[in-house]
C-alpha cells in the first residue's frame, strides 16, 4: 500500500489584499506522520508542493498512483487543500483520501459533508493515522480508531478522541526529518533574508547560507487565550519530550546535515524554565556550535534562563505580550499583567538577550485608550523592534464561538475563498492600521531618524542632479529641523 502525505501549493491571497507569509522552514506535522509511518513498516513518502506548480503536482500524482493520500488542510490555505483533493479524485477517483491539519480538525462537519472526502483525522495525527490505515488494511475495526470522521452508508461518524489518542511518551517518535526530504529547505528563505538583523553577528556561512530548520520539544498548552486554538488541536495537558531526547536531534541534524540554526517552535519554549535550562545545559555539554530562537511567555524568563538561553546559542526571543492593557489581557484570557513583560524586559536586556513582542491590535474592548497603554509599555520596554498582527478570527478559537454569537460570521463563510476574516466588529481595519503605525512608532525620535534616513538615501539617488533649487524643494523645513536635531545620530 503506497501512501503520499502532501503540503499543498502556496495559496494566492494577493486578490485580497493579504500576502504571502512564508514560513522559516517547512512544518514539523507531515514530517513527522511520514517518519512515524515508515518506523511502522509502511511505504510512506511525503511532498511539499508549497512552492511548486500545478501541473507539478499533477505529474507528481500521476507518478506515485497513490493508494491513500493524506493532505494537510490549514485555514488560511484551506481552498488550495480543497482543489488538491479535486485533482486527485480526477486523476484517480478510487484514492482514499485523508484530510488533517488545523482547520480539517476545527470544521470537520462541513468538510465531511461539503467535500468527497474519505476520512479526516482530529488533532494529533501520528497514533490515529496509523490506526486508520490498519482498519482499511482489516486489522482492526474501525470503529475502535479514536478521533476520526468518516461516512458511511450516507450518514457521517464521528469516533470520540480517548484520553490515549495522545503520544504521553513522545520520545518515542522518531525524528521528523529524513534525508529524502532534505531538498525541501532548499526552496526556503535563508537565515538572512528571515532575520537580517539578528543574524549580523554570527559566522556568514551560517547567515548567508544556512539554512532554518524547526525544533518541536512539547505538546499541548495549559492555557486558553481567546485568539488561539491550539489547546483544541493538542490538549490542554502539557506533553513534553527529555533534554536528552531534544538534543539528540539537534546533534543528529548538526552532524548528518550540517544544520547550525535551529527554531524551536513551541508556542512557549520556556513553561517551565528549568526544564528549558536543562536543554540548554545538554546543548552546551555537549559543545555544540548552535544557534537557536524562541516563542515564550512574559511571566516565565528568570534570570538564570536567560543567562543559559544566551549561553546555548539563544539569539533572540519573542514575547507573547498581545497588549499593554490589563483590561484587554484578562479579556482575552492571557493570564499575564504588563508588570510581567516589564520585568522579563529589563532582564532580557540586563543579560544583553535581544528580545521583541508579539502584539495584536482590534482585541474586543481595544479603543484608543487601551493602545494608549501599550504604547505606554513599549516606551518603557523599548524592544528592538515589534510584531503586530490585527486580530484575525480562526475557527476553535472562543474568539470564533464570540463572533458566531455575534452574527458576525457564521460557518459558511469558509467554504469562500477569503482569507480568515479580521475581528472588525468593534473597530474598522483602518482604525486598526493606525494603532499599528502608532505603536510601531512609538518612539517620536525613532520614527523621525527613520524618515530622515529614507530621505537621505533618496537624496543620495539624487546625487546626480545639479539643480540646487529642485533640491531645496525635497529638502523641506520640517525635514531640515529633523537633519538639525538628529544629524549627529548618522555621522
């Protein structure tokens, strides 16, 4: 039995004003599935077609003749899973077809009802998968496979997900990434067109050249912010896996495939700050030349974390802050307080650890007066730079069920090709611009230099034209005041 697990083709969003987001590197969750599937005997291959053409994947999928497929169905990308399975059925009707992923396990009524597909696996995917492709083998029954969808006789079913449809021991999951797929991260960006800045300090064979590849060392989340799903997908009970087991990887990618850039990719690396020391302790026994990123949360980064992040190879972190609103934080259920970051802030900066937030501006309850307080945060933080999203509305999140109550939106919106739709009940996309623009540039002085250097690098393009008088017109008053004031800064 051949079995193809395939990422689809980047979907065009341009028509809607979004564009493309790429990722640092390719995603953990297929790998892994097909690692899992081959450790178990199976002839297994996966695809990442994130980059490809269409009629590259047509002749991919008439090449394998696949007995099962698996794709992945993510919610932003979610039509461009919904025409590969269409080519498919076209190709070779009689495929079984397997839908998983985030928006596959949040909406698996509609896509079972309103698609020709087969089954769809809910959440965590290596156990079940598994379990699905040995009940179409007749190994066991299929009713006994926990946390699928299926039809059957024209009527839909759905097996409950058991307490043990989750990997408690995920040190037994075998590494994620094979050699057969090492051509993948060719087609990615490189560690410098990802982070330009961060990266300046470090060898150029490894900015230039290297490559990024994601680290999964839990699963899980024991909290619930509104915006988020993820407690839906992987349990709210936090699973971990042991330094040993974590550093085992990175060994095996830094020695087999030479590797020097790692992204861990949990959505908060450092829970339990001395289970995240303990990794950095074996990372650096074991004198490994590494250099790595995080995604954590304000109210866990210690002084003695932090000292060992930057010892391990840590070049930066990012900070899950959201808002500098109380208000706004307990609304959203992020269970930290502005004096949290403030602290992480000045020990990040004390142990010279760059580190920037995470924000998200059109939050239910945002106004003016609630950015005002971020504002207010980032002036005393002073991060290096910032992230900003505006608040997007994905299915599983309190945040949908919110705007479902509102009238908001309602199910049939994701059988349309629109991308998730922006939280734009309370407050406009262009009020939301604004307090972007307001908290990137919350700093005055900043903002004024960057404008000068723009128009200095202009008058450098301009350095060929001899009209002083054309030049006096670019050179207006307000940007003569600036050069005045801030002219120091540049020479």
């Amino acid at each position: 039995m051949k079995i193809l697990l395939l990422n689809p083709p980047a979907l065009d969003l341009s028509f809607y004003g979004k564009r493309l987001l790429l990722s640092p590197c390719p995603g953990t969750g297929l790998s892994y599935l097909n690692s899992y599937l081959q450790m178990n005997g199976y002839d297994s291959k996966l695809y990442d077609f994130f980059f490809e053409s269409w009629d590259y994947v047509e002749d991919i999928l008439i090449k394998e003749n696949a007995d099962i497929v698996g794709i992945t169905c993510l919610t932003e990308g979610r039509n461009n899973s919904f025409k590969l399975l269409s080519l498919i059925r076209r190709i070779k009707k009689e495929t079984i077809v397997v839908f998983g992923g985030h928006h596959s396990t949040y909406m698996y009524d509609q896509l079972i009802k309103s698609f020709d597909i087969d089954y769809i696996v809910l959440g965590e995917g290596e156990e079940k998968f598994l379990n699905l492709i040995q009940a179409i083998e007749g190994k066991m029954p299929l009713e006994s496979v926990g946390g699928i969808v299926y039809k059957k006789g024209g009527l839909v079913f759905k097996n409950s997900m058991k307490d043990g449809d989750f990997i408690k021991e995920l040190d037994k999951l075998p590494f994620p990434l094979l050699e057969e797929n090492l051509h993948i991260f060719t087609k990615y960006p490189s560690l410098k067109e990802l982070h330009p800045k961060q990266v300046k300090n470090i060898p150029p064979e490894v900015s230039e050249n290297g490559r990024v590849i994601s680290i999964i060392t839990s699963r899980g989340c024991p909290y619930n912010c509104q915006f988020c799903s993820t407690t839906l997908f992987w349990g709210k009970r936090w699973r971990f896996r042991s330094p040993k087991n974590i550093v085992d990887e990175i060994e095996y990618y830094y020695t087999h495939f030479g590797f020097r850039y790692f992204n861990f990719a949990d959505d908060a690396f450092t829970i339990v700050p001395k289970r995240a020391i303990e990794i950095c302790k074996e990372i650096t026994n074991r004198n490994l030349e590494i250099y790595f990123d995080c995604t954590t949360r304000a109210d866990t980064i210690t002084d003695e974390l932090v000292k060992w992040l930057k010892r391990a190879g840590c070049l930066f972190v990012a900070l899950g802050v959201e808002s500098g609103s109380r208000k706004i934080l307990e609304t959203i259920n992020k269970k930290i307080s502005p004096s949290s970051v403030i602290k992480a802030f000045r020990i990040l900066k004390k142990n010279d650890l760059s580190a920037y937030p995470l924000l998200m501006v059109g939050n239910p309850g945002d106004n003016d007066e609630t950015i005002h307080k971020t504002i207010l945060l980032m002036k005393i933080i002073r991060p290096y730079r910032v992230s900003i999203s505006k608040t997007t509305i994905f299915p599983g999140t309190d945040l949908y069920d919110l705007a479902k109550k509102q009238n908001f939106i309602n199910d049939s919106y994701w059988l349309t090709p629109k991308p998730p739709l922006l939280y734009t009940y309370e407050n406009s996309f262009k009020t939301m611009e604004r307090w972007a623009f307001e908290i990137e540039n919350y700093d005055k002085k900043l903002y004024e230099l960057r404008i000068l250097r723009l128009k200095l690098r202009v008058l450098g393009f301009l350095s060929n034209i001899n009209s002083l008088t054309f030049k006096k017109r670019i050179l207006s008053k307000r940007f003569m005041e600036i050069m005045k004031k801030y002219i120091r800064f540049i020479f």
